[in-house]
C-alpha cells in the first residue's frame, strides 16, 4: 500500500489540509486528509503561488479528492507577513495564521527540526485544529492593508528617534575622546545640536590645539545625518498631528479618545490605537491581557509552586508602552482608582515590589483602556481634559478658525 493511502483515518476525506514551511528560497507544501495520513510532501520555489496552488490540485489528484474538494491552509506568522494569507483567501481557501510561540514542541533535549518535519506536524496539527481543537495553537488576527500600512507611520518615527540618539551619542563620543566636557549639552534636540556644533568648530582640546581636520570632517558629516533625521522626524510628527486633528474614521476616533485622558500623550494614543485597539477584536478582557503579554504565568505541578513571570507573548511594542503608562499613571492620575490600588499595595513596599506591582497595574489599565475606547466609559477616577491641547499650537489654532467659520457661516 502507497505511504499516502493509509487506512484507519480520522477526518472528513472530502477536505484536504495544506501546510505551508516557508523559507528564503524554498517553501515546502504538505497535504494530507486526516490525522492517520502520512502527509504528501513537496518543495516549490518561494513565494511562487502559481506552483502552490498546483501542487494543492496534484495532492487533490494523489488522495483521490474531487476538483471542488474544500482545501484548508496554513501557516506560521513571520517574515513573509500577511501577503499570501490574503492571496489565499481571494482564492477561496480557509487560510490560518498560524502564532509560532504556540505550536506544541517535543519536550526532548535533542529532536529532529527540518522544514519537512515542521510542514508534516503543521499539516496533522491543522486537522485537528478544524476538528475542534482550538487550543492546539493560537491563531493570529490579520489586518486589512490598509491597517496594517497604518503601523508605519508610528514604527518608522520610533526607528528614526533610535537613530537620532546614536548620532547624538556618537558624537559626544568622539567630543569626549578629544577630552572636551559635553554634560551641558542638555535641553532639546536644536539646543544640543547647536552646542555639539559649537564645540567642534571653536573649543579646542585640553592642550589648547584645534580639533584634527579628520575627526572635524567627520563630525561635520554625522551632524548632515542627524539633521536629516531630525528633518524626517518633524515631517512624520507633523503629518501625524494633520490626521489626529483633521482626520475621520474609527481609528482617529479611538486615539482622541485616548488623549481625552490625562497622562496618555500623543505617541501613546497613537500606537495603543494603531497597534492593538484599532483593527483587533477582542471578546473579554482575558484576551485583551494575553495579547499584551501582561498575564502572569504560574507553575503549580506536584509540590513545585512558583511564579514565572509574565507571559511576554503578543505584542512587545504595546506591553512595553504599557508599563511606560503605568509609570505616568501612577503620577499624573494620582485620584484614579487604579493608582489608589497601586499605592495601597505596592507603594510602600521594595524597589521591586513597585515595579512588580507596575505590571500589575499596566495588566489592569490596558483593560480599562479597552473598555473606554470601546464604550466611552473612563477609567474610575480618571482626570479627563481636551485632545486639542495636545496637538500643536498652531494646528490648534487653525481648526478653531475653521471652527469659527463654519459656524458663522450657518449663522449667515
């Protein structure tokens, strides 16, 4: 009997289950029909839908399946991103994302790992996940193209304010080497430039000799790099404030809700929303704390009785910012409920205990957020003000011009 017609299966055999091992230069596609099926097996040219969909038509052929038989597909969230799940779903496959951290692994020391054995337990997996089996993995929501473009404004000024601290930083390195004391250079960003500056082309080190041409030459080219960061990072701050302040949709919404809260500035509102409260769909606050990584994990087996920590699973961009916002809550909504629970529990206690006990309230304030950009009731206790003063002050002044036409204009 052939390796791919196995007796005592346990699936519908009218359905065929594919999975797909992506990497760089090849990908492997891996049919079967139920648990009990060795999986067909074969490798395509990355990337290469045509030859995917092929290879799904000769597994159809190979498991005796008729042409119209209903074809399940999967694979694991990664670098190859949304692209060929929303390509699959145009042609009529029920594609799964697959979260690679929650795929059940071998427990042994040493275990065979190569992209056909990952593909075979993928494609077994996949049949017991449409059996009913919902908690062999976790399944990652896909945004739309254009939510998902929406993430890049916020991500490429983050990566942006990465590098203006290294040209900043690089060249207080090479000022110090030459032993000249930069700890003044303080303030914003045009203050420091301006000292950096003035530091190169007038001070001269601690013997009293200029500073060497080389090293003048290289200063003055890191400093036309940061400028153009700088350059980069208003334009993007700037564009975002255009949206915040004239823009419509549910998105924008949702982010000038966030601003109605004391302590949650521009940035924070921004990313919670375009990250995590925008697009995603949550059914309870369970699933809103695990995709923030905040929940805790606890190993209870036999006599052992610990704590691991947290989960640090979802996102890392929005539990790092939540644990940013706890830090300001604590400070700047001091009359809230949940900073009254912080100061009750946590504030007298240990260095550690305050910053255990930050995480407890960053769990319990993503929640509260959730609920108040999506019901508009705020947090307990919570100080609110007007998301227009946090915008730019001539921005502000603009939309109340406008503001002030219009309504002169229904006047008339």
């Amino acid at each position: 009997m052939s390796a791919t017609h196995q007796p005592n299966c346990t699936s519908n055999p009218a359905h065929l289950y594919v999975a797909l091992e992506m990497g760089m230069a090849k990908w492997k596609v891996c049919s079967t029909t139920a648990v009990g099926q060795k999986p067909r097996t074969k490798s395509v040219d990355a990337r290469r839908m045509d030859l995917v969909m092929e290879e799904i038509r000769r597994a159809k052929a190979r498991f005796g399946l008729p042409a119209e038989a209903e074809v399940h597909v999967c694979y694991e969230a990664g670098r190859d991103g949304f692209w060929a799940y929303r390509w699959l779903t145009r042609q009529g496959l029920d594609t799964v994302l697959v979260d690679s951290s929650s795929i059940e692994v071998n427990r042994r020391q040493k275990r065979a790992k190569t992209d056909r054995v990952d593909g075979e337990k993928l494609a077994i997996m996949l049949v017991r996940y449409q059996e009913g089996d919902r908690r062999v993995w976790s399944v990652v929501q896909v945004p739309s193209v254009e939510e998902e473009d929406a993430r890049q404004l916020h991500r490429e000024l983050k990566t942006l304010r990465g590098e203006r601290t290294k040209h900043i930083n690089r060249m207080k390195g090479l000022l110090i080497g030459m032993g000249i004391d930069v700890r003044g250079m303080a303030g914003m960003p045009g203050e420091r430039l301006a000292a950096l500056r003035l530091s190169w082309d007038t001070q001269t080190d601690p013997q009293g000799a200029p500073l060497p041409a080389g090293l003048r030459e290289r200063l003055g080219r890191e400093n036309e790099r940061l400028e153009l960061v700088e350059r980069q990072i208003e334009a993007l701050e700037e564009q975002r404030a255009e949206v915040i302040g004239r823009g419509s949709g549910v998105c924008v919404e949702k982010v000038r809700r966030l601003l109605n809260l004391h302590a949650v500035g521009v940035t924070t509102a921004w990313t919670l929303v375009m990250e995590f409260f925008g697009w995603r769909t949550f059914r309870n606050r369970r699933e809103v704390g695990s995709l923030s990584g905040l929940v805790p994990v606890p190993y209870d087996s036999g006599g052992s009785e610990r704590s691991q920590g947290i989960s640090k699973a979802g996102n890392p961009r929005v539990r790092a910012l939540m644990i940013e916002l706890g830090w300001g809550w604590v400070r700047w909504q001091e009359g809230s409920a949940l900073s009254r629970w912080y100061g009750q529990r946590f504030a007298g206690g240990s260095k550690r205990q305050r910053k255990i006990g930050i995480v407890a309230l960053a769990r319990k304030l993503i929640v509260a957020l959730w609920r108040y950009v999506e019901t508009g009731e705020p947090p307990e206790g919570a100080k609110l003000v007007d998301w227009r003063t946090k915008i730019p002050w001539r921005l502000q002044q603009e939309l109340e011009e406008e503001l002030e036409s219009c309504l002169a204009g229904e006047v008339t």
